[in-house]
C-alpha cells in the first residue's frame, strides 16, 4: 500500500485530483482509519477546494488528536483561507507536539510571512534550515523575506543557492523572479516566472508574479510597484503611521496655499502632485489590469473579476478626463470639477473592489456608490438636472469606503 500512497501523493502534487481520487477511494474504504490514507484524503481536500475542507481538517483531527501532522493540516488549510490567526495557532501546536520537524517550521514561516511578521517569518525559517539545510520551502522563504527586509543581495545568493539544488521547482523559480522584481529587474524577473509557469502551469503566484512584470515595463508602474515594496517592509504599525503622515502633510500644505496669492501660487502644483500620488496609489494597479486586456499575453493572466474591474477604472478614469476637458472647453468651467470627481470616485471604488474575493458589506457599499455616481452623472451630463443635493451623499459615501478600505487592506487577519 506504501507505493500506491507515494504514488497517490504525487498525482496531488502535479494538480491531478480527479486521478488521486479515485486510486484513494478503494485504499479507503478497506482501511478507513489508516493514517496515511486519511491524511492523504484531508490533504487532497485542501488542494481541490480549502474553503468546503475544514470538516475533513477536524474530521482527520478526530481521528488521531496527538498526531502534529492533524495540527499541520488545519494550519495548512486556515493558511490557504487567510485565516492567519487559527493557521498560526494550529502550526505552533504541531511544533509543540513534534518540535524537529522543519516542515512544521517551514509552514509557520509561510504564515508569518502572509502576516507581514518578517522578523519573526525570518527567524521560523532559520530555525526550519538548521533542521534541514536543504529544505526548499523553508530557503524560498528565506529569500522572498530578505527581499523584503530590503537584503536583496542576500536573498539573490539564497536563491542562488536554492535554485541550484533544486532547478526544477517552480516556487524556487517564483520566489528568485519576485526578488529580481523587488531589484526593478523587470525583464530577468519575467524569465524566472516563464520558467515557473513552465513547470507548473498551476503556479498562481507566478501569474501574478508575472502579470506584474508585464506591467513593469511601464515606467509609471514600476514606480508603483517599488512603492508597494517599499509599504510592505512596513509594519502594521508604521503603515498607519505613513498615511497618518501623509495625510497631516497634505492639510498643511493646503492650509499654507491658504494664507496668501504666492503661496497659492507655488504650493498649487505640490497639492496637485500629492494627490495625484494618492489617487495613483489607489487605481494604478486595477488601472493596468484594464490596459493589460489589450496585451497579447497579459490578458491571459488576469482573472476574470480583475479583468472587468479594471476595465471599469480604465473606463471611468477616460470619462473623468473627458468630461473634465470637454466641458472646459464648452465654457461650463465652473461645474465641470463636480462630474470629474464623481467619474474619479467611481474609478477608486473600482480600483479597490478587485482585490474582495468575495461579497461583503464593504463590497456592496463599493457597488452601492458606482451605482449612485451613475445616476448622479447620467441625471446632470444627460438629463441636465442638478445633482448638488446628492453629491455629498456620494463624497461621505466614498470617504467611509476609502477609510474602511484603508484599514482592511493594512490590518493583520
């Protein structure tokens, strides 16, 4: 049975699920208790789908409450669902039960490092290679966070290092591409992830890893991108700290532009430029997922959510120029502003609802306020009638939507 069991393993691994599925049934129905069976069984369930596996995770934990792999696999599948906090938990009591498995050490590692933890992410993964210096996961998590940490030399030559003992594995490749692109190597970057995707054409991380490549090729997104590097090295704390920052640098400058002509005059093109910084920061990313339909190979790897909300940014983004310059242009100056912002706020919104994998109340505030900056231009550009009364139902709207997006996008799960 040991053999069939290996071999059932690896079909797992190589995404084969239906296939591993039936070659396990009959091993299970003669020995429905059998460790390795019920493991392999929960295990398959996490890869297929983790969101419905969580009966079979408590099912296996039943059936075997001592075992530290039981504990590793309802880690696995909290990771799998963001839910980094019962992940975490689950994984340090496997550590506990079995302390020298650099498995265990690894797993905690890759948690951590989904919770921004990177000191504590570096020191997990240490601890993994001074059980196994060779262990794979643990080394690719070495150097994706030495990347962050902002040690990319040091995360080249661990890589470096992982790759030559294991040229074949795709997260290797995925991880070395992620530091390449953290270095502004866009191009070197896009060979790693082409080699990832090679191997494993499964490997969602190396999509993303390279649709933002793609996107890297515009010097605008570069930009971007090494900003939201930067961000990342952050903690939860100094984040909050930024935009707080940030925010105080903006009311100052504006009240400065305030107290006098001159002022007004040279500080005008700072405002502007602070918050074009922002507004960038809020629909660069969904704003290239719209320009990267138009790519032959980029509009591949988006998906499909990402796909129509970034249309809807490239869209509402057009219309606010548009209308901005188009009613300058017909002498309606001294309205114009009020249309463009409304297009603008709906392209945030936009720009934001393609991160939310599923519905929420934020998700529906976000829809709820597209459709109301919908109405309220179509009512003033089409039907001339006047829409003062209703935009500040609109403007509180978006800020509330901004401010919770804000701090779900920065807190800890």
């Amino acid at each position: 049975m040991g053999a069939a069991l290996d071999r059932i393993h690896l079909l797992i691994e190589q995404d084969r699920y239906d296939q591993a599925e039936k070659e396990l049934g009959p091993i299970l129905e003669q020995n429905p208790l059998d460790f390795h069976a019920t493991y392999l069984d929960t295990y398959l369930s996490i890869r297929k789908d983790p969101k419905t596996a969580r009966p079979k995770t408590d099912h296996f934990l039943s059936l075997f409450p001592n075992a530290d792999w039981a504990f590793y696999l309802r880690s696995y599948r909290a990771f799998q669902v963001n839910l980094n906090e019962d992940a975490l938990k689950d994984i340090e009591e496997a550590i506990r039960i079995e302390p020298n498995d650099p498995d265990h050490w690894a797993m905690k590692s890759l948690i951590l490092m989904n919770m921004l933890e990177n000191e504590q992410a570096l020191k997990a993964a240490e601890q993994a290679l001074s059980l196994d210096a060779e262990h794979t996961q643990a080394l690719n998590n070495r150097s994706i966070i030495l990347s962050r940490m902002g040690r990319t030399g040091e995360a080249l030559e661990n890589s470096s290092h992982t790759l030559h003992h294991n040229p074949q594995d795709s997260f290797s490749h995925y991880s070395t591409g992620l530091i390449h692109l953290q270095k502004g190597q866009h191009k070197k970057a896009m060979e790693h992830f082409q080699e990832a995707l090679r191997l494993n054409p499964n490997n969602e991380a190396a999509k993303d890893g390279m649709l933002s490549a793609i996107k890297a090729s515009n010097i605008f997104y570069r930009f971007y991108l090494q900003y939201e590097f930067w961000i990342m090295r952050l903690n939860q704390k100094n984040r909050y700290a930024f935009i707080l920052i940030y925010f105080i640098i903006f009311r100052l400058v504006r009240f400065m532009a305030g107290l006098s002509a001159d002022s007004k005059l040279w500080l005008t093109p700072v405002i502007a430029l602070l918050g074009l910084f922002a507004l960038s920061t809020w629909i660069l990313d969904s704003l290239s997922d719209g320009l990267m339909v138009f790519h032959r190979f980029g509009r591949h790897l988006i998906p499909q959510r990402q796909r129509v909300m970034g249309l809807l940014t490239l869209s509402f983004t057009f219309l606010a120029l548009i209308t901005f310059v188009g009613l300058n242009r017909a002498g309606y100056s001294e309205v114009n502003y009020l249309y463009s912002i409304v297009f603008v706020g709906m392209a945030i919104v936009s720009g934001s609802l393609h991160h939310m994998e599923k519905s929420n109340l934020l998700s529906y505030l976000g829809y709820s306020i597209i459709a109301l900056g919908a109405i309220l231009n179509i009512s003033g550009l089409v039907l001339n009638l006047a829409i003062d009364a209703f935009l500040p139902i609109f403007i509180i709207g978006l800020v509330v939507y901004q401010i919770s997006t804000i701090f779900r996008s920065n807190r800890i799960s």
